[in-house]
C-alpha cells in the first residue's frame, strides 16, 4: 500500500502547499525582494516530519523538482 511519503510528485506538491513567500522592499531597493518561507510546524501535524525530510533531500539530490530544492534549501536555513 502506498503511503503520501511514497511518490516523488505527492512529496512535490506536499512542499509547494507548505511553502510561502513574503516580498520586502526598502526605500533604498529598486526592485522588491522575495522571501521564502517553509512551514514545518504545520507539516508536522500531518506527515511525519523526519520521513518528509529524508524524502525531500532524496529529490533534491535528483534535482527533478524546483520546488523541492527550494523548500529543502528554506529548510535548512531554519537550523
């Protein structure tokens, strides 16, 4: 039986539903700046967090999903 952890695409869309982005802008900036942002607190209440995290960096290993390599790059910034 497969699980939500088990197929590279449901991990894909898993990352991007936890993933927001914020915009900052100073009076010196020309162009505004993107700021990502991975809710792992929230994750956890839904998919075993240490399972999720060994999938992600699988993917992104295989740099197959953007968004992936961005939420595990997010992610690690949080540590």
């Amino acid at each position: 039986m497969e699980t939500l952890l088990d197929g590279d695409e449901n991990i894909k869309l898993i990352a991007i539903a936890f993933t927001s982005y914020g915009w900052t802008q100073t009076m010196r900036d020309a162009v505004a700046r993107r700021k990502t942002h991975v809710n792992i607190k929230r994750l956890g209440q839904f998919i075993d967090i240490s399972a999720f995290k060994t999938r992600i960096e699988e993917l992104a290993e295989k740099g197959v999903f953007p968004e992936v390599n961005e939420f595990g790059d997010c992610w690690l910034k949080l540590n």
